[in-house]
C-alpha cells in the first residue's frame, strides 16, 4: 500500500526518475545499519563506543600523514583562509538522481552559486539510499553528526524529537528565516512539531494530488465504446480490452489495467468505496483507519472480481513502477493509473513506440460512496538539525536563501541559459532542464511552492502537456488523511509492523485466502498496536477539535486542493 513513496512524490524536476538507485558518496565511511528499535538502539550505541576508539586512532593516523606531507607554506595559509569560511554538512538522499560529468554532488555549480552567495561552505553526503532512514539513524548515534539531515520519514523526525536529539527551531527561525516562517502555511506548523516546539522545516507538495487515470482512446474508438465513467462502464471496457485482442496482434496478451506491488496505483478504486490504504478518516466524530473498515472490505471484493475475470494482471503484486509503465508502452494495458506529469514521460514514450496509441485523462470511476484517490501529506520531506550541530543558525541562513533568492536559479535553472522570459512567458530549455536535474537535490531542501509560482513553472516545461491543469485535477479529487500531525508514539512503534500485514489483503484480492480473512485482518491489526494507534489518534483529534480556529485550519487544508 506503500503509494507514497519518495520516488513518486517527486517535483517535475524528477519526473524521470522513478526506482531509487544507490549512488555513493566517495570517501564515504560505510555505515552499519540498525533498525530504530530499542534492542537496536542499545545495540548501536555499544557499537559505536568501538568505532570511536577506532575514529581516535585514525584520526591521529590523518593528521600525523597531514602535518608529515604539508611542507607548503602557501598550502597552509589557503587553508586557514578556508577554515574562516563557515562549513555546514548537509545529508541528503540522492533519491536516484545522478551528476552528469565532471559535476559531482559538492563540485558543481549550482552549489558554487549557493556558496558564493551565502558565503556558507555546504559538504553534502549522500548515503545509499537504501534503507536510508536507518543509515542516518547511525549517524544521529555517531560522535560526528550532521549539520543538517533531509528526511522524508514523519515517523523518523517524531522519534528523535522526542528523544530531544533534534534542536527546537522557533526562536531561531523567527531571527534567522524570515522568508521561511513568512512562506509557510499556518496549518503546517503542527505538522512540524511535538510538544509545542518546532523541530523541522518543510519541503512541501506542489499539489496534494498525484494521479491521474489515463485510457486508450484509439481502442476505445476501435470497438465503438464511450468513455467510461461509473465502475459498471469501467468493467465493461476492460472485458473488451482484455478479450478482444485490443492491440489487434492475434494474441490474447492485454489487460484491462494493473497496478504495482504493495496495490501502488490502485487508488482510484479504492476511492469509489469510500477508502484509501493507510488513510485516516473521521466517521461518527471519531478517527478511524480506512483500511480495517467495512467499506475497505467491499473495495476488495471488487478487486477480487475483477482479477478474477482477467481483467487485472495477476502478477501485480511484483511489478515494479518501471514494469507497468512498459506494459504501458508496449500497448499491453488499456487503462492505468499513472501521474499528473506522465503526459511528458511514458505517454510520450508510448506514442513514440505506437503512433497510433492516443490516450486521454478520464474522471476517476463513480462508485456506491463517491470517487477520488488519496492524497499525498502536504509535508515531502522534513529538515532537521541534531541537537548536537554547533552551526543552526548557518544552517536555517542556507535554508531561508534556497526558499528566497535562490529559488529561481535551484527550481528553474539559470536564467538565460536553462530558461529566459518570453512575450511575458518562462520557457525552458528542455535539453538543458534535463541535463542540470540535479539542481532539484538543493531545491529540496527547502521548497515552499505557490499556485502562480508553480503554474509558470509547470508551463514552462511545455503547455502541451498540460502539467498545471493536470495538477488541478489532480488535487481537485484527492482526499486528505484527517489525521495531521506528527506521527503519535503508537504510530511510530507499529505503523511499520503492521504495513506488513497488508500482504493479507493483496491474498484476499489474488483470491489466496477467502474473503472473510478481512475480518482476521481486522482482528490482528487492532491487538497487535492498531488499537493504540487508533486512541492517541483520537486523543489528538479531538484536542484539536477543541483549539480555536480549527475549523479555518481545516477550510486551509481544503483550499490545497487547488493544486498551488
């Protein structure tokens, strides 16, 4: 059910890059993983007292070659003129976006550009990005932590801050990032905060929808058929598409849709009942878990027909994002759930494989309780800064250029050679944009988009693609969690243990198990910390019901929908 994923959060900036890929940091120490459990706390910090023992030694061994090997006089006074210049180390995820040649992470020039202007020296690290959480968990363990960690994990940021690892931000912000507490929406704080204090600044979410349902128009036209609409005309479309040798080849080898593993990009179907995986909902004045209510158990057995009939692929469950999108452009699915932004990439892709392929954005499929899909968290990405770093303030002056003055040079490019005003427009050098991708690790560090910003934005990569509308609509038909907040104790100890037993609704759906298992779902999943989840939960909701202004608040979330 994991359809957030960092991969498919990404600004358009990225909209290439879809599987994370581990790329190295050089010289990078190796870091020892652990699981954030208390076991592998105790364990860690065991581990670690070695390693420093290690680190001492070493270190003498450096400096001893250092001094032995510095005969240079001028070498020396460069680097003492280097060593006045503040340095801050920022780690980040690379979240599969490489460097073209001879540009590397912290020599390129979009980062000169950041140093030149901030008068900051900024050392990025990427560690691998798999299990990347936990990577950084040991470094927040370590006797050299960062400056500056970026992390997209809300259940991460709430462990460490109450363990008080995290600096508490409020004071330092309100001196030092204007343009940061100025830009930031008010319903957003709560998102960043426990106990009353702000520990992490926000990337945040273009729009708070991501999907799109896209469907093969030429083969609807080739068996005379209407848009569908309601899930009755959906599934009377699919029968067609998967039993009538709809790409005309002989072979009975297309499908009227699929999904990816872990049922990514299912969300349409799900909305039609009224749910989303891993979604919050307030019913009867009460939050409750989407996927442990009765409508989800509908919602299964609709899928659970519709693989049955042919009309799914079966092998969903171990499809990747990239394997759909080739059976996309190999013309092996006649309708998917894709992005707002696949119009420039795989739609692109499948045109060019197949001229005759036309596919048209349609509404999401009407069902018994409505229609719509999930919506992302408007929070991308947390940035938070050790409680041991000795350079905040430099830190939230970095932050507060990349939201300001940096902003168009890290989210456009630079002016005159990625893109220039034309007739009043932005228009982008698409040749360019692609090569200087990589300037979108910097922008998110801290990006506070608006519906203007981003709409010329948007149209300056195209307006054929329609990206900004596409955004709209998007949003227009996403519906937000009612829980916002950072993630309760409960949350952070078994969200993950109990996203495990999802593999039981993906067996109800492929027909493995019978399904009247979702009543065993349901059992285990509230003795085993969903009931705890499910209190504090509710104990948050309703202290906030209670605050002043929160039905403003709420009207503010809802105003997101726009798309800006």
């Amino acid at each position: 059910m994991n359809e957030r994923r960092g991969t498919d959060v990404l600004d358009d900036q990225q909209t290439e890059i879809r599987e994370e890929s581990e790329v190295g940091n050089n010289g990078a120490v190796r870091f020892l993983l652990y699981t954030l459990s208390s076991p592998g706390l105790e364990a860690m910090i065991q581990r670690m007292i070695s390693l420093r023992r290690i680190a001492m030694i070493t270190g003498l061994v450096c400096l001893l070659v250092l001094f032995g090997c510095s005969g240079n006089p001028r070498t020396l006074e460069v680097t003492s003129q280097k060593s006045d210049i503040p340095k801050i180390t920022v780690v980040l995820n690379s979240l599969g976006i490489g460097f073209p040649g001879p540009f590397t992470v912290n020599d390129n020039p979009y980062l000169s550009d950041i140093e030149a202007k901030t008068g900051l020296r900024v050392e990025v690290i990427i560690p691998p990005s798999h299990r990347y959480e936990d990577r950084v968990g040991v470094m927040m363990m370590s006797n050299h932590t960062p400056d500056l960690i970026s992390i997209a994990d809300a259940n991460w940021v709430s462990f460490y801050a109450r363990k008080q690892m995290l600096t508490p931000l409020d004071q330092l912000i309100a001196r030092y990032a204007p343009n940061l507490k100025e830009r930031i929406p008010p319903e957003i704080w709560e998102q960043l905060s426990f106990n009353g204090q702000v520990y992490a600044l926000p990337t945040l979410n273009e729009g708070i929808g991501l999907e799109m349902l896209y469907i093969r128009k030429d083969w609807l036209d080739r068996f005379g058929l209407k848009s569908p609409s309601t899930l009755a005309e959906m599934v009377d479309v699919m029968h067609a598409f998967s039993s009538l040798d709809a790409d005309g080849d002989g072979i009975q080898d297309t499908y009227g849709t699929s999904f990816i593993e872990d049922l990514g990009r299912s969300s349409p179907w799900f909305g039609a009942f009224g749910v989303q995986l891993g979604q919050w909902m307030e019913k009867d004045g009460q939050l409750v878990y989407s996927n442990v209510q009765p409508e989800m158990k509908e919602a299964l057995a609709f899928l659970r027909t519709m693989v049955q009939e042919g009309l799914i692929d079966p092998l969903f469950p171990i499809q990747t994002q990239q394997g759909m999108e080739r059976q996309v452009i190999e013309g092996k699915l006649g309708l998917f759930t894709g992005t707002w932004y696949d119009t420039r990439g795989v739609l692109e892709k499948s045109k060019a494989l197949d001229p005759r392929a036309e596919w048209l954005p349609i509404p999401f499929p009407k069902g018994p309780r409505g229609s719509g899909t999930f919506a992302l968290p408007p929070v991308r990405s947390y940035q938070v800064i050790p409680a041991s770093s000795t350079h905040a303030v430099e830190v939230l002056k970095l932050l507060n250029y990349i939201v300001g003055d940096g902003r168009d040079s890290l989210k456009l490019g630079f002016e005159g050679d990625v893109w220039s005003w034309k007739n009043g427009e932005r228009v982008t050098d698409m040749k360019r944009h692609n090569q200087d991708h990589y300037r979108g690790l910097y922008a998110n560090l801290a990006d506070i988009p608006d519906e203007a910003y981003t709409r010329s934005r948007l149209n300056s990569l195209g307006q054929e693609y329609h990206l900004y509308d596409n955004l709209r609509f998007a949003s227009l038909n996403a519906y937000p969690s009612s829980f916002r907040s950072l993630p309760t104790p409960a949350m952070t100890k078994y969200s993950s243990l109990l996203l495990n037993k999802n593999d039981m609704l993906i067996d109800i759906v492929l027909g493995i198990r019978p399904l009247d298992d979702f009543e065993t779902y349901v059992s285990e999943w509230m003795d085993e910390g969903g009931r705890e989840m499910t209190k504090e939960a509710n104990d948050w909701y309703h202290l906030r019901r209670n605050q002043p202004g929160y039905e403003q608040q709420l009207q503010s979330v809802s105003g997101q929908k726009s798309g800006g």
